[in-house]
C-alpha cells in the first residue's frame, strides 16, 4: 500500500483517494496513511474520503469522521470557525466525485453533537433541499433546545421548498406539539398523518398517548393503547412506562399497577424508569408499603435503585411523617454508593422541619456543604420555615444570611416564610420591613405574605391596617384564600364588629345572609370558606346573643360540605347553653355522636355546665360521671367561661 509522508503528500494522497476504483479501496488508502493525518493543517483528504463514503451511501461512516473532525477542530478553534473550514473543505472539491449529499451528513452530524447552529448554517449555504434525514434532524435539533417556534417556521420553509414529510417527520412534529402541551395541534398532525396514508409507528403512538396523558384524558390515551396493542404492534417499555406515568399523575395507582402487570405479561421486562414511576406513584397516594415492596422487587429483576427512586421513597416516608425511617434510607443509599444530590436533602430537611427536628435539618445543611453539594432556594427555604415555626427568628435569619453568602438569592417563599414568621411572634414591624425589602428587590408579594400581614395586624387589632393591606392585594391582581378570609373575619368578629363581619362574609362567599336568617344565596363562590371562619362568625353571633343567626351559620357550614369539628360544636353548644335551649343543646349532644364524634372532657364539661344552669342536675350528673369515668371531675371545680375555639 502506497505511503504519503512528504508535506506534499496530502495533495497526492487526495488524488490517489480520488482515482481509486471502489469505494472500499480508497478507504483502505485513506486508514493506512491516517495516522501521518492532521487535519489542522489539512483537511483535502477528509475531503476526498468523506465524499467518496457519502457517494457510495456510506453515510454512517462519513459523519463518524466528520464528528472527528469537528472534535478535532474545536479543542484549537472556536466551533464556528471550525464548521467553516469544514464546509469550505468539502464544497471546494473539484471532481466528479463530488456529491451534494455529502452536506446532509454534515447537518446531520453537527445536529448530533448539539450544534444546530452551525447545522442551520450550513443549511443556509446550501442551494438546494438537503436529504430527508438532514432535515428531519434539523427540526428534531430545534425541538431538543426548546426552540419551538424556530422549529415550525423552519418546517413550513421546508414545505414550501417541496418537502414532503414521513413518519419521521411527524414524529418529530407530535412530540413538538407535546413539548408545547398543544393537544389540539398533535391531533391535527396524527389524523393528517392517517389521511395521507403514512403508517404511525410505535414512537407517534406512545407520543400521542404521551400528550392524551399530560391533558389528563386518560380513557382516550388507553383506548389508543389498545389500538395497537391489539391490532398493530406491540406497545414497547416507553409506551407502558408513558401510561403508567399518566394514571400515577391522575393518582390512579391501581390502574397503572394493572398496566404493569400487563407489560409482564406480554413478556417486557421493567427498568429503572419504571419502578421509579410506580414508587412515586404509590407514595404519594399513601401506600408506603406496596412502594417499599416494588422497590425490593427491583433486584428480583436485576435493577439496582437509582438516586431518583430513592429519592421518591425518601420522599414518600416524608409525607408519611416517617422521617427517621426516611433518614435511614438515605444511609443506606449511600453505603451502596448511591450519593444524596440535592433533592435528596432538601426532601429530608424538609421532612425533618415538619416535625420539628430543625437542627438536624440544619446539620445536613452543613454536610451538604462539606460534600460538595450545592443547596438551592428550596433547601434553605425548607430551613428557614423549620425556624420561623418555632419561633426562632434569630435562626431563621442566620440560615438567611448564609443563603445569601452562597450566592442564592432569596426568593418570594424566602420573604414570605419570614414574613409570616415575624407575624407569629408579633413583630409587625420587622415584618414589614422584610415586605418592603421584598418590593425593593423586585419581587412581588403573594398571597402568603400578604395573609401572613394581614392574620398579623388582625391579631394586634389593627383592622384598619389589615384592611389596607387587603385592598392593596386586590389592586395588585391577588385572589385572597380561605385563610385571608378567615384572618379578617376572625379580626372582624373579636373586635365586635359582627355585622361587619357578616357583611364581608356574604360579598366574599356569595353566601346572603339577611336579618331573618333564612336566605342563602348559592352563587359562584369567590373564596370557599373554612371552618375557622365559620366558627369566628358561629361564636361572635353567640356572644352577642344572636343564637338564630348562629345557627343558621352552622347549618349552612354542613351545607357546603365542611364536617363540623368539636371546637366549632363547643361553641354552638355554649351559645345555646347560655340561651337556655335546653332542647337544642340535647339534640345537638345527640347529633355529634351520630356524626361519630364522641364525647370528650371538653365537650362533657360544657354539656355538663350546661345542664346545671338550666337546672337538669340530673343530666348534669351523668355528664359529671362520664368526666369522672374519663379522669376528670367537674362538679366540684371552678368552671372556666372561655370556649375552647379561643383557647
């Protein structure tokens, strides 16, 4: 085999790559004189060979080495100069071997290793259409980057130019579509797929079930599961796995278990994407136990855990409050080499905050530290609120400041948490000076910190400024919740301004309530209230002696779909007792063990008050003998005045 060592030999090696009779010989010229190559200083045989594979459908081939090239290439040159030396490379070969398909190899190759820019430029440099793969990559490549609307604008180019797409294309196309969450669209495109005759493959099905499931429609995504499983082809993992992941985000986890056992069935064996999707799924409905099973089921399969399914376990023992079992995970995860990433520990010092175990949120803030793992917004944010609910404000801020030395900077949640956690403690002014911190940086305030100021100035009395607040929410586009709701009404009610609170009760919950106590007006409802605040209103009314109103309140309560708890029969049951309505307070006594709520000390105690102001020392008796039974005599003790909702 002939050697070219020369400096000239790059211009004889060419010619003789050139004028070799097959395809196979000029390669064999070529791979025996590479290593004398460089193609920094040379790139004609690239050239050559490159057009000699592209000719001879050698496409596979031709765009390894233009990838090596442009590795090449790249680690001395910044990579657009490197795709115009390339293209200038290979669009100045002079000879009959020259073949504009060697352009579509080089789109396709820059669109594979991410440079759809200079696969765009090269477009552009062409003159005529490239080959259907190239452009099939071109717009794949602009759906990859999330360039959307480049990626339509470049295939109605394409149309216009005589593109005529297939089932590659609309592929591409429907999982644009899905990426969009335009279902509407991905529609559109399937059914033009069927009507131009263009048989779908496994791939547009399982996107187009893909986007059925994102919408929630899940009866239509199976009936195209059953398609073509039963009149096409079998569905493959992704399909399956796609389904499942649909049903588990409606949390219907039984049907995507019955999905899983079908994929077993027809003889399709699980990944890690898989149990991660059923582990998920099965936490976060609460079955714990099934999702632990699945999760040891893995090795049965030959699956080691990944950091994403331990991470949804962790997760789900979180939930459960199962923190330490939680905690426990996490060792074992790393043990087996599995390293904690930043989800991870903000799931478990989140977990370990909610009940109440701060400072070991705070040590695994530190060990996240020392491991090199970098915390986020969430992380500090779930550290932050531990302190907050304790009240330790000094704590909070201290976490704050690190955030802030991080590099993190605090975000709506961060104001928000210590906003809401100054209110607690009553410090309404360093609250609002965090909320105008906030508005300096630029954040807008939301309904958390605007309902955290606002419960706060109702607790100090300061209506006036509660209402402020409350208009400036409304002014600024806010839709105030249940617990904004409640903050003013409680305010309202504890400041003896019932009607107020009626009022304000009836414009934001379309509830009419008149002076005759019977009108309901079942409107669309601004704001769904609570029981906090219908329980405000139930013991405002009782205490200004407005029993009938009250009453009516607690029924329209029951009437909404709320379940009455104890603290708010306690307070009916004390409006009553001090009415005098023996018969009401016994057929309200009555009705709670109906709705299964047992008698406990303090509902005994007020019942037990009650029957002895009324005179029935009978009743009263055997109320006093169910306190005795549960520990606690009450006949002979000074009785407490306060209900148990102020308490």
């Amino acid at each position: 085999m002939a050697s070219f060592s020369s400096p000239p030999h790059h211009l004889s090696l060419t010619k003789a790559i050139l004028n070799s009779q097959t395809p196979q010989q000029a390669l064999d010229l070529f791979n025996s004189n590479a290593k004398l190559l460089n193609p920094l200083r040379n790139l004609e045989p690239y050239s050559a060979i490159i057009h000699i594979m592209a000719g001879a459908k050698l496409y596979t081939d031709a765009r390894r080495l233009i990838k090596y090239l442009i590795k090449t290439l790249q680690s001395s040159s910044k990579h657009q100069r490197a795709c115009h030396l390339i293209f200038n490379a290979l669009n100045r070969l002079q000879t009959s071997k020259f073949t504009p398909n060697v352009f579509g190899s080089l789109i396709i190759a820059f669109s594979e290793v991410g440079l759809i820019e200079d696969a765009l430029w090269v477009y552009r440099n062409i003159t005529t259409l490239p080959p259907m793969q190239a452009c099939n990559s071109l717009l794949n490549g602009l759906v990859k980057l999330g360039r959307f609307d480049s990626m339509w604008d470049l295939y109605n180019e394409f149309l216009s130019r005589g593109f005529l797409p297939n089932v590659v294309t609309y592929g591409v196309l429907i999982n644009c579509c899905c990426c969009q969450a335009d279902a509407s669209k991905a529609r559109e495109l399937f059914y033009e797929l069927l009507m131009k005759g263009i048989q779908p493959n496994v791939v547009i099905y399982t996107t187009v079930i893909k986007v059925l499931c994102n919408e929630g429609k899940m009866l239509e995504a199976e009936c195209m599961f059953r398609l073509i499983r039963d009149w096409y082809f079998l569905p493959n993992l992704y399909t399956y796995n796609v389904l499942m992941n649909g049903y588990c985000n409606m949390d219907n986890v039984k049907r995507a278990v019955e999905i899983y056992r079908m994929m077993i069935g027809d003889g399709l064996g699980p990944n890690v994407v898989t149990f991660g999707i059923l582990i998920d799924g099965l936490c976060k409905v609460g079955e714990l136990v099934v999702a632990r099973n699945y999760f040891v089921c893995m090795v049965k399969y030959g699956i080691f855990p990944n950091i994403l399914v331990y991470n949804c376990l962790i997760d789900g023992c979180c939930r459960e409050g199962n923190v330490s079992e939680a905690v426990e995970l996490c060792s074992e995860m790393e043990k087996l080499k599995v390293l904690p990433d930043v989800f991870t520990y903000s799931i478990l010092i989140k977990g370990l905050c909610s009940v109440g175990r701060v400072e070991e949120g705070n040590y695994l803030l530190q060990k996240m530290n020392k491991d090199g793992v970098v915390a986020n917004s969430v992380t500090y944010n779930s550290l932050i609120d531990g302190y907050c609910k304790m009240g330790n404000m000094e704590k909070a801020l201290e976490i704050c400041s690190q955030m802030t030395e991080k590099g993190v900077a605090p975000n709506v949640i961060t104001f928000s948490t210590l906003i809401d956690g100054y209110c607690k403690i009553g410090n309404m002014q360093a609250a609002m000076g965090f909320y105008s911190e906030m508005v300096i940086k630029g954040l807008v305030p939301d309904v958390v910190a605007y309902t955290a100021l606002i419960n706060g100035y109702c607790k100090n009395g300061n209506m006036k400024e509660a209402f402020r607040l409350h208009k400036e929410m409304l002014e600024s586009g806010l839709t105030p919740n249940a617990f904004t709701l409640s903050s003013l009404i409680d305010g309202l009610c504890k400041d003896g301004r019932v009607s107020e609170a009626l009022s304000f009760f009836s414009e934001k919950t379309g509830a009419g309530i008149h002076e005759n106590g019977t009108d309901h007006i079942d409107g669309g409802l601004l704001c769904s209230p609570n029981h906090v605040v219908y329980t405000s209103l139930i013991q405002a009314l009782c205490k200004d002696g407005q029993i009938f109103k009250a009453s009516k309140i607690f029924s329209d309560m029951r009437c909404d779909g709320l379940t009455v708890d104890v603290p708010c029969y306690i307070v009916i049951l004390e409006g009553h007792i001090q009415a005098k309505h023996l018969i009401d307070v016994m057929m309200l006594h009555a009705d709670m063990i109906k709705m299964g709520i047992m008698p406990s000390i303090s509902i005994n105690s007020v019942v037990a008050r009650g029957y002895r102001e009324i005179g029935d020392i009978r009743s009263a008796l055997k109320c006093s003998e169910d306190l005795a039974v549960q520990g606690w005599g009450v006949l002979n003790r000074e009785e407490q005045k306060t209900s148990v909702y102020s308490e």
